[in-house]
C-alpha cells in the first residue's frame, strides 16, 4: 500500500508542479533581481514556504522593512488559512508526528487536493504527508531554478509579480465551475468589491474578509437550521 499510496499522491500531485515551478521560478527570479541569491530563494521557500506572501516579502526585504510590519503584512495575506485550518482539524485529528508538518505545508493548492480526503487503497497518513512535501518539493525546485535563471540571464522581469494573481484567478474560476453551491463565491466577490469601494485597496483586505467570514456563518447558521427541520 505503501508504494500504492506514493504513486498516486505524485500523480495528483503533478498539476501542482506544473503550477509551482513557474510561480516558483517567478518568486525566484524577482529575488535575484533585488540581489538574493539563490540560497535565499532556497532558505525562504524551505522556512516560509508561503507563495503569496513569498512575492510580498521581496519587496519587504528590497525596501528595509521592520519585523512589525513584516508580521502584520503577513497576518493579512494568510489570513485566509485560519478558515483552512478550521475545516482540517477532522481531517488532521490523529496524524501523529507529521502533523505539525501538515499544518505548516498547508498552501492553497495543497489544500484543494487534501480536502478532497484519500483515494481508496491509500494510506491516509502518508497520502496526506505525501502531497504536502511534494508539493513544496516543487515549489523549492521551481524558486531555486528561477533565482539561478536570473542571475544567468538578463530580462526585464515587469509583470512577473503578477503571476501569484493570475493562480488565483485560475483556482477560483475551476472552483466556481466545479462546484454547484456558488453562493460562498458570490459572496468573496461582493463582499471585497463593496469593501474596495468603501476603504479604498490600501485598507480593504481586513474589512472584507471579516465581512466574507459574517457573511458565510450566517449562511451556514440558517442552511443548518433549514437542513435539521427538514429532517
């Protein structure tokens, strides 16, 4: 089962290399560009291992910014892996020692393929160890390849930064296909949209998650009690 379970966490697995090695070669060449060699890409994608906020921190390291700021910039773009974390704790309950590495290597991608659970024939604990390291695997090659391609070759790296976005923008769009419940979609579009409008793209991310997170527990409150009286 053992090999069983390898085998098909590396094929599920392989979409995200695919994304991971680009992005990570995008998170790689713009830290070359700001004068990090490759071993930092390496020593960031191995400690941090965080893809969005990865790309934020080239700018933070380029501009001399202070552990404060670095702290709370990175509160705002994770926070969303609170609600991640909140959904794994059946998932995760039981997983012995690697469990503190399945909490850490929680990424998007990685959550979308973990929450799915386990094929049949796998071992639970390991497909889920599995999927995890190969994917910051990936994303470790592709930051390390990029910073190395950037200091071999000279470009104009304008519109690199932007690849993280257009991920994003790719994961919502299959997950709004995919799904027949879109309501919680819907709700992350208003929701930012109204609270872009009212407190500008400076100060819009705190009060539009807070208000994604009243809105969806509202939901789940009033489908939950529609759902009990049904039964």
């Amino acid at each position: 089962m053992n090999n069983n379970t390898f085998k098909t966490a590396f094929f599920d697995s392989l979409p995200v290399m695919a994304g991971y090695i680009v992005l990570g070669a995008a998170f790689g060449i713009l830290l070359y560009d700001k004068g990090y060699s490759f071993i930092w890409a390496f020593i960031m994608s191995l400690t941090i291992y965080a893809g969005s906020m990865q790309f934020v921190a080239v700018n933070l390291l380029a501009g001399g910014a202070s552990l404060i700021s670095c702290a709370v910039m990175t509160l705002l773009v994770n926070a969303r892996h609170i609600l991640y974390g909140l959904s794994m704790i059946e998932k995760y309950r039981g997983m012995g020692k690697v469990k503190p590495y399945l909490i850490f290597s929680l990424t998007d991608e990685t959550y979308a393929l973990v929450c799915r659970g386990n094929p049949q024939n796998t071992d639970k604990k390991k497909y889920y160890f599995y999927i995890s390291i190969l994917n910051q695997s990936y994303w470790i090659l592709g930051s390390v390849l990029g910073a190395l391609l950037g200091s071999a070759i000279s470009f104009n790296t304008a519109g690199i930064d932007f690849a993280m976005t257009a991920l994003f923008v790719v994961i919502f769009i299959e997950q709004l296909y995919s799904k027949s419940n879109i309501f919680p979609a819907i709700t992350g579009i208003a929701c930012s949209v109204i609270c872009l409008l009212i407190f500008k793209s400076q100060n819009f991310l705190i009060p539009s998650m807070l208000s994604i997170i009243a809105v969806l527990c509202i939901y789940g409150i009033i489908t939950g009690e529609a759902a009990s009286k049904n039964e």
